[in-house]
C-alpha cells in the first residue's frame, strides 16, 4: 500500500490559520488514518465525502472515493519524509479512480 501527498498547495484559511493546503490519500483508508497519526493529524480533519461532502457522496459510488486529509505546506514536507510518495494534484484522479476500480473488483469477486 502507498500514501501519497500531493503538490496543490491551494491558498486557504482553514480554522484561523492561512496557509497552503494539499491533499494526503492513501490506498487503504486504514493506511491513511496510520499514516495522518504518525503526522499528528487528528481524526477528525479526515475529509469523507459521504459524511461531510458538499453534496455528500453516496457510499459506494466513484465520488465516495475522494477521501484524504488537507495538509499544510510543512506537513506536506513531513509526511515525504515519513514516505509519503509525492505526485503532482493532477495524478489524484487516476489514483483515486484506481482505488474504487480495485474496490469494486474486490466486492464482485466475494458476491
């Protein structure tokens, strides 16, 4: 399994603080929920479109997919030195369509 993090480095603020946000995904939500501890990243700030999207996602479909954490600049920098593979915001799509296609050939192989 991989963490990836990716460049957008998006101006926004977030809670108070003004920085550059980019997105860390995973391949296993599992993963990505290890991975944001080791970078102290609580819980909370995971990013679920079929919880708090807007519109919410319905489960199971390509848009419930998106599910990552929004990351500074400086945690962007930390998480590729915890391994995190760095890739630009424009790979996000096919990694996150690869993700559902291996999600859905998962669940048709156990019906």
């Amino acid at each position: 399994m991989t963490v990836y993090v990716d460049d957008l480095g998006c101006p926004a603020t977030v809670g108070g603080l003004n920085a550059r946000w980019s997105h860390l995904i995973a391949d296993d939500a599992a993963e990505l929920h290890a991975f944001a501890d080791r970078l102290g990243l609580r819980r909370e700030w995971f990013q679920d479109p079929t919880v708090n999207g807007k519109p919410k996602a319905a489960p199971g479909t390509r848009a419930a997919e998106n599910w990552h954490y929004d990351v500074t600049a400086s945690k962007r920098a930390q998480a590729i030195r915890l391994g995190a593979v760095a890739v630009s915001y424009r790979d996000l799509p096919a990694i996150i369509n690869a993700r559902y296609e291996t999600r859905r050939q998962a669940e048709g192989s156990t019906s």
